[in-house]
C-alpha cells in the first residue's frame, strides 16, 4: 500500500496542489487574511449551535470533495496517467486503502478545519454535532475511494449520454465571444459551477464583512483580486480549448482589436454572476461607481492571466510562481492603495502587448 500511495502522490496529489495554487493561496487568505482567530472561533461555535449554518458547512466541504473527485477522475482518464490502473495488481484492500488516503490528502482544506471544529465541539460538549462532522469526513473520503476503485476497473470506458446543453446550443448560431462560454456549459458544468459559487460566496461574504468593522474599499478590492484568481482555471481551459478545437482561428483574417474584444466579451460573460451579486449586496456606503470600477479591475486581472498563456518556453512551475509573486505584488498595492481603476489600465495594457508580441508565436505543449 505504501508503494501505491506513493505513485498516487506523485500522480496526482502534487498534481492537483499544483494546478490548484491560486485558488487555495485564494481561500487561505481570505480565511486567515481577513478572519482574525477569535472571528474564527465564533463562526465555529454559531456552527455547532445551528443546524442550518452547520449544513452549509457540510455542503461547502461536499462541494470541495466533488472538485477534488472530478479532478482525479479527470487524471486517470487522461493517456498519460494509463499506468494507474496497473493499480489492479494490488490486492483490493491495499488498494481501497490507498485510495483512501489519496482522498484524504485531496480534501486537507476542509479536513483540517474540521479538526478545529471537532476540538471547539469536545469543549462545548456538543457530542452529536462532533459525530456529524466525523461522519462527513468519513463519508466524504469512503465515497472517494468508492468512485475510485468503480473506474480503475473499468479502463477506457466510455459512456454514452444524452447531452441536453449540446442539444440545446446546436439550435442557435452562436457568436466567436461565445465560444468558450458554451464549451464550459457543455463539456465542463461542475468546473464552471464550483468557480462561479466558489467567486460568488466570497463576494458575498467580503460584501457583509464590509460593515461589521472599520473597513475601507481595499476590503474590496482584494475581494475582487480573490475572484480574478478563482478564474485561473478559466484561463487555463481556454488556452486548452483554443488550442485544441479552434486552432484555426490564428489564420483568419481578424485584426488585434476584433480579437481582444472577442476575449473582453467571453470573460465579461462569464462574470455576469460576480455582477449580480456585487450589485445586490453592494454596502450602503460604496457607490455604484467603484462596483463599475472594481468590474474593471476583476477583468483586468483574468485578461492579463489569459494572455500571459500565450508566452512560449514557461514550465507549468514556473507561471504558477510568477502568478503567484504576481498576487503578492497585487495584494500589496491594494493594501498601499493605488487605485484599482490604475491598476486595470495597466493590466489591460501589459495584456494586449503580450497579445502582439506573442499570439502568432504561441505553441501549446500538452
């Protein structure tokens, strides 16, 4: 099992912790960038006491055991991760065993947390709600290894289905900006799903933050530099898809600006549920001139990110570093505040001369 496990970790954990940077640097500092301890603490206790906000909890965690679950999945279908079902030769305890562990090691976020609300619950002697939370964890990691173990026996399998989305988009002539939009609807719902409930739950959640203390707009805007950093998945597939499916579209004869604007209006769709939630739970004392302005700012951030791909010779290691000394850097001109419409003029600019200099030139290595 120990040697299983390990191939699994090389495979596949430090893959999804990879890939996954961003969006957990993301929800670290929202959760102990903003939430000081004893914040913390009180949520915890709210937790134990009501059932309501403990079953958003369990819904959270359910949610991020799903990511995690389709992401693995999603590896061991892909041809170079084939050698994993040599897993077979395993006997089939070791190998649920590893497959549990694998688990476990994808979901430390919200395994860790609830370590901490098992420990607060022991305190307040809140023996039921104590065995719920073990029970989530347990079941959320049983599942896993279930799903698991159901498909490593089952290679190259494929699955016929009826695909309602396809049926539907293949009625209406759809737009270039559209492109992708629809390809995230029909080929990756859960991805797109958990992104826009990920983005919106931290607006919402900075949104009433926002008047419980002495906070100032740069609450907000690094709320809005989380959101842009949520979408880095976003940028990724669509360099993928591109690449893939639309290759083509380097020879047609479209100018630099067509094909900017192209990009502004799929990204500016796919933000169209930021917007709504900013919109209705906008603080009383922000204006609606700083939503437009920090609208602005978000789609900088992801414009920049979706161009930087284009950049030939960078390691996967490599632009993940730099994206992330790049949120430092963000989050540091945020907090001296500069202001965010300054900062997404510059962003727009960076963007459409990398898109000059390097579009033609772009080679995708999968």
């Amino acid at each position: 099992m120990k040697n299983l496990f390990r191939i699994f970790n090389l495979a596949i954990i430090k893959e999804y912790y990879r890939q996954n940077a961003v969006f957990i640097f993301a929800v670290m500092m929202f959760a102990f960038g903003f939430l000081r301890a004893i914040e913390h603490i009180t949520f915890i206790k709210n937790a134990l006491k009501l059932p309501s906000l403990l079953s958003f909890v369990f819904l959270a965690w359910a949610l991020h055991g799903l990511k995690v679950t389709l992401f693995t999945l999603r590896l061991l279908e892909s041809k170079q991760n084939e050698f994993l079902y040599h897993a077979r030769l395993f006997s089939p305890i070791k190998r649920f065993l590893a497959f549990c562990l694998l688990q476990l090691s994808l979901i430390q976020l919200t395994f860790l947390y609830s370590l901490a609300m098992i420990k607060f619950g022991i305190e307040e002697k809140r023996w039921l709600e104590v065995g719920y939370i073990i029970t989530i964890n347990i079941v959320l990691i049983v599942a896993g290894a279930f799903i698991y173990e159901y498909r490593i026996q089952r290679p190259n399998a494929e699955q016929v289905r009826s695909r309602p989305m396809q049926k539907l988009f293949a009625r209406f002539l759809t737009p270039p900006y559209l492109f992708f939009v629809r390809y995230l609807f029909s080929k990756q719902p859960v991805l797109l799903l958990l992104t826009k409930l990920f983005c919106c739950l931290v607006l919402m959640g900075i949104c009433n933050l926002y008047p419980t203390d002495d906070y100032d707009e740069r609450l907000l805007a690094l709320g809005g530099l989380f959101v842009s950093a949520g979408h880095t998945v976003f940028c990724q597939q669509y360099f993928y898809f591109e690449n893939r499916f639309l290759l083509i579209a380097k020879n047609l004869p479209l100018s630099h600006m067509q094909r900017l604007l192209n990009y502004l209006l799929a990204y500016s769709i796919l933000l169209i549920p930021e917007i709504i939630v900013l919109a209705r739970n906008l603080p009383d004392n922000v204006s609606y001139i700083f939503m437009v302005l920090l609208i602005l700012f978000i789609l900088s951030m992801i414009f920049l990110n979706h161009h930087v791909h284009y950049i030939n010779n960078v390691s996967n290691d490599a632009f993940m570093q730099r994206l992330f000394f790049a949120g430092i850097l963000f989050l540091l001109l945020i907090m001296f505040k500069i202001p965010v419409i300054l900062m997404a003029l510059v962003n727009f600019s960076i963007a459409a001369f990398v898109f000059r200099k390097h579009y033609y030139l772009s080679e995708f290595n999968p």
